[in-house]
C-alpha cells in the first residue's frame, strides 16, 4: 500500500492530573511523543463508503501472531 505513511511527534508535554481515572499511572507532569499509522485517501464521491484495513504483525513470543481488520464506514 503506498499511501499509508507513518509519523512521529516532536516530543511534548503530557500532563497526568492527580484526579486520573487510572489509579496506577504516575501523576505529575512527563515528556511523551506521538507514533501512529496514518492513510490517506484521495477524496470520496458523496454517498456511504465502507471502508476496511487490515495489519497484521508477526513475533517471535508466545503469541506469534496478531492480525485484526478495522471496518470504517463513512456516511457523505
């Protein structure tokens, strides 16, 4: 696929307030960056489009394998 691309953050500034709702995080103030998977598409006609990706990532754990399929449907 050539138009998924992946992008990293400058890092930043992430603050974990003392009322979190995860009891286990440390609060207080760290410094984090973004990675993720991105794809982008050309524009799409008006109507319903449904959309699916799939990714799959192959180790060498316990669980050798790991593959799931997103269906995205987006309404126009």
């Amino acid at each position: 696929m050539d138009n998924a691309t992946v992008l990293y953050s400058k890092g930043f500034n992430i603050t974990i307030p003392e009322n979190t709702h995860f009891p286990d995080q440390n609060t207080g103030t760290w410094r984090s960056r973004a990675h993720g998977w991105f794809v982008f598409l050309k524009p799409l006609p008006p109507g319903d489009h449904k959309l699916y990706y799939n990714v799959g990532v192959t180790g060498t754990g316990s669980i050798n394998h790991f593959e799931k399929t997103l269906a995205l449907l987006f309404i126009f």
